[in-house]
C-alpha cells in the first residue's frame, strides 16, 4: 500500500450491471502499435443496500493488456456469480474501481478525498496533440496551450523520424516554455533509438515513453539517451515494474490504473517505484471517463501531478461510458 493512501473498507453490494459499450474515437489515435479506431469497454454498475452506486470500467486495449474485452466481459460475469473467481488486471480495474467509487458515494466525499484526505481536487493534465503534418501538429498544440494546458505529448514512431522531428519542431516552436512530452510507443530499434534521441536533445523533451520495446532495451537506451525516459507498456504487472527498476529501465514510469488492476494495485505500484527514485505519471488507457475518474481520483490520493497526469483523453471520444470528465482550463476538477 502507497503510504499516503488511507485503508478504507469496502461496502457490500446489493446489486451488480454488467454492460458492453462501443466507444468510436472522434478520429482515429495512430501509434506504432497501430491506429485506434474504436474502444469496446465494459461498464460495472454497483449498488449497495442504500441504493448508491458505483460504477468502474474494463478497457482491455491489444498492445497494451493481455486479455481481450471478450475475456474481460466473461470473468466479470464469472465475479458476478462468485467474488472469489478470478479478475485479468482490466476486470480487476472495473471492480476495484466501482466499489471504491460506491464507497465514496456512500461515504458522500470526493474518492480522492476518501484515499487521502486533503489531496487536491484539481489536477493538471497534459494534452495528447494529434496532425499528420507539421503545421496540422502545431495548430493542435496551439489550441492545446490556448485552453490552459501546460503540458502537450506528441505519439512519434509511427512513420519515418524526419516527418516527426519536423512535427516536433514546428510543436515547441508555439507551446514556447510548455513541457513536450512523446510517446514511441515501442516503434523505434535499439539501433536508431540512440541517434533519434540525440537529435531531439535541443527540443528540450519531457520524457520520451517507450522508445524501443521491452526492459532490456529501454535500459540500453536509457544509458546514453539525452532525454529522460519512461516505461508505459513494457510494464503490465508489478512484478514487471521491479524487473524495471531492477534493470535501470526508466527515470519515469507511466502508471495505467486501467491497464494494472485498478487504483489500488497503481497505489502501491506507485509507492514502490517512488522509493526506487523513479517518477511517477498516472494515464488513461483510452477508455471512457468511468474509467478515467478513477484515475483521476488516484493520480491526486497519491499526489502524481507533476508531470501531469496524461487524463485528457475523453475528448477524443464519440459517445462515453459515463458523464464525460473533460480538462477545464487544463486540468480536471473532481467531485
Ligand atoms: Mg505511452
């Protein structure tokens, strides 16, 4: 358990949901993994005695957990029947998160004020700027810094480096002093990585998440990198992440409730990495604001919000699996 997060008792449910929704995106995500068109997630809705609700989400993403939303769908219904069969981590996530949401409700207090009493109820997050070309990147980001964010990541990888070092370029040329965070996710060789990052080493980056696959890599690379670097998906358990701190992977780990098993597991996964030296960032795993607030919640309970949390993801979305959580002047506001 994260030192700063309370133990709190879990209610008893009176009555469980279990609901399939398809999410388009309003266009599609590119990464190196591929473009993300639509997200299919699966909504828990808790009800306890006095008839308040929880709701938690399962958001398995291919590239990003193992088991797919049809396994995910299958083992809460499994849960459902009997709590003691067991949760793949984004099944876990829905029902870690919906009785932390019942208990808050019950409790009638903000979740991250339940975790951790007097954690802000405001928190900053970066913006995911998307274009295909330099000046369609830099409008973005632009409209990005014009609605107060102070933080803008850039996905890079997906295509050759010349096209995103011009994008990257044209993006710090109008954020100014505004952090510049990119995500690889995994797209480039151990070895291209090193000369990549070289010339980006002037554009002043963040971190760079992922830019080559697997812990061994990412050690490599991190050796001689100029720019900082985080772990994302090459961690997908805890046992992976001491597997990164004990390889010297990262100086940042990007930490996914979604993905991990919920607020919890990400609670104390969090605690252990920050005793090792590494930074921690909460993100979305691109699922719908159910989803996102509970890691929202999290990302404050254990104080996560410098970098800022990579949250603003509902926006991108047609459709949501709950009353949209959006950045409001750069940032979320919890209730
Ligand atoms: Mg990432």
């Amino acid at each position: 358990m994260n030192p700063g997060i309370e133990e709190i008792s879990l209610p008893d449910v009176a009555s469980i949901q279990i609901r399939r929704m398809s999410l388009p995106l309003r266009s599609p995500v590119v990464t190196a993994h591929g473009a993300i068109a639509t997200r299919d997630v699966i909504v828990l809705r808790l009800v306890d005695a006095e008839a308040n609700i929880g709701h938690g989400e399962a958001a398995p993403l291919a590239g990003f957990t193992s088991e797919t939303v049809d396994e995910a769908e299958q083992a809460l219904h499994h849960w459902a029947d009997d709590p003691e069969n067991p949760l793949p981590p984004t099944a876990r996530a829905a029902v870690d998160g919906a009785l932390l949401d019942l208990a808050a409700q019950a409790a009638g207090r903000p979740l991250h004020d339940l975790l951790a009493p007097g954690s802000p109820g405001v928190v900053p997050v970066s913006a995911l700027v998307g274009g295909i070309t330099p000046a369609e990147a830099a409008g973005a980001a632009r409209a990005a810094i014009d609605s107060g964010h102070r933080t803008v990541k850039v996905k890079v990888a997906a295509g050759p480096f010349e096209a995103d070092l011009a994008r990257l370029i044209a993006v710090r040329e109008v954020i100014g002093d505004a952090r510049l965070r990119i995500d690889a996710n995994g797209g480039w060789t151990a070895d291209e990585a090193p000369g990549h990052l070289a010339r980006l080493a002037d554009l002043d980056i963040e971190f760079v998440e992922e830019p080559v696959a697997g812990l061994d890599a990412l050690a490599g690379v991190r050796a001689t990198s100029p720019v900082p670097v985080a772990v994302d998906e090459s961690i997908s358990t805890p046992v992976d992440l001491d597997r990164a701190i004990a390889m010297g992977s990262a100086d940042v780990v990007i930490l996914k409730p979604s993905a991990l098993g919920g607020p919890l597991i990400t609670a104390a996964a969090a605690g252990t990495a920050t005793d090792a030296g590494l930074t921690v960032v909460v993100t979305s795993l691109l699922e719908g604001s159910v989803g996102i607030r509970a890691a929202a919640h999290l990302a404050s309970a254990i104080r996560a919000l410098d970098p800022a949390p990579g949250l603003a993801t509902a926006s991108l979305l047609v459709g949501d699996s709950g009353p949209p959580l959006l950045a409001v002047d750069g940032a979320l506001h919890l209730s």
